[in-house]
C-alpha cells in the first residue's frame, strides 16, 4: 500500500534563528527598507525609532509611527515592487518585517523568498519560518532583551 504523501527526500530549510547581536550588525548595513505595520505598537517603548534610523521606511496598513516614511501603500503592492525588476526591486538588500499581522507577514515573507533577491528579516515575536532571518518562538521578556541588544549594537 502506498501513502498518499511521502516526503522522500525533499529538504525543509527553515529560517535562520535571529538573535540581537546579528540584527544590530545587519540594521547597520546599508540598503535596508523597513515595512512597518499596524502591530507596531507591540514592540517595546524606544525601540523603533532607533532601529528604523538611517533605513528607508514604508508604512503598512493603518501603521502611523512617530517616523520617517519614504511611502504609505499595502503590504502586498510593497512586496510586489520588491520583486519587481526596474522598480523596487535591487534597489534594497534586506527588507525587514515590523509589526505585520502574522498571517499576512507568512505570504509576503513567502514571495519574497521566492521572488527577490532581498534578505527578508522578520522582527516577530513568533518564529516566521519564511524569512531569512527569525527570532525563535521567544518569551515577551526575552523578545524585548533581544530587541534591546539589537537597539546597542546598532547604536554603537
């Protein structure tokens, strides 16, 4: 009798564990666009600000940080762009994922895995297994002590 699925010998990469040392060094790159949503009120107080400076931001959603922003559009149309030659696409190295509802930040993490040539960073609390870079499933104390030490590397 044969099963309906077998795996075989397909091989599952999932992303890469993300912690704050390694995103400070990464943030501190150049080329980094950040796609920032509505959820962005969960990151702890003082936390973005610094860690979206010098980078290029696009605001998600209803997401209206006390930013700088290069545009407003859809998480999706960004995306998109992304993966497009001749528009966004090249023109950044890393994107990261901030406060994106997760069920949306899986599809685009997704396509941008497939599509681009970017680094997709996700900064979730829970572990996106699309993205390049991902904190593990973490603690809220241990996922704002991340996001600290990301904040004084990339200060420093």
């Amino acid at each position: 009798m044969t099963q309906a699925h077998s795996p075989g010998n397909v091989r599952v990469k999932p992303g890469a564990d993300l912690n704050g040392a390694m995103l400070g060094k990464l943030l501190n790159r150049p080329g980094t666009l950040f796609l920032v949503g509505s959820q962005w009120k969960e990151l702890p107080d003082g936390v973005l600000e610094p860690l979206v400076d010098g980078g290029d931001v696009i605001l998600t959603g209803s997401a209206n940080p006390p930013v700088e922003k290069v545009a407003r559009m859809g998480v999706s149309e960004a995306c998109h762009l992304l993966c497009s030659e001749g528009s966004l696409g090249g023109e950044y190295g890393q994107v990261v994922f901030v406060g994106i509802p997760h069920h949306i930040a899986t599809g685009m993490l997704s396509k941008l895995k497939h599509y681009s040539d970017a680094t997709a960073i996700s900064l979730d609390r829970g572990f996106q297994p699309d993205a390049n870079l991902a904190f593990p499933n973490l603690s809220r104390e241990d996922w704002e002590e991340e996001l600290g030490e990301a904040v004084e590397r990339r200060s420093a």
